[in-house]
C-alpha cells in the first residue's frame, strides 16, 4: 500500500502511477516468472474561487 497526500493548485495537474513486481513464492524467493507493472494516469483542473461573506452588526438596546 502506498499512500501519499498533497495540496491542489490551480490549474491542469496530471500525474501518472506506476508500480511494478516481480513474483516470489512464500519464502519471498522469486519464481522467475515475468515481472507485473501497472501505471495510472490521473488528472484535475484545480480553480480558484471568491468566497463573500457580509457582518450584519445589530445594536444591544442600553437598560438605564
């Protein structure tokens, strides 16, 4: 398993993903069959965005 994190940035992003194995038997003695690879391409458009927010400020009434 690998695990791996990062942070989005704006734009176009792609990535590919490789791995790759060669089979062993239980003892990890490899079998000499061929090796396993495998890749993935991933990809995103990261945006960037505005976000508005409003205070309203609502005055306390004064007990005098």
């Amino acid at each position: 398993m690998c695990t791996a994190t990062g942070v989005a940035v704006a734009g176009d992003y792609v990535n590919v993903g490789t791995a790759s194995a060669t089979p062993t038997d239980s003892a990890g003695v490899p079998t000499g069959q061929s090796a396993v690879t495998d890749a993935d391409t991933s990809h995103y458009r990261g945006t960037t965005t505005t976000v508005a927010t409003t205070s309203v400020a609502y005055p306390y009434p004064t007990i005098s």
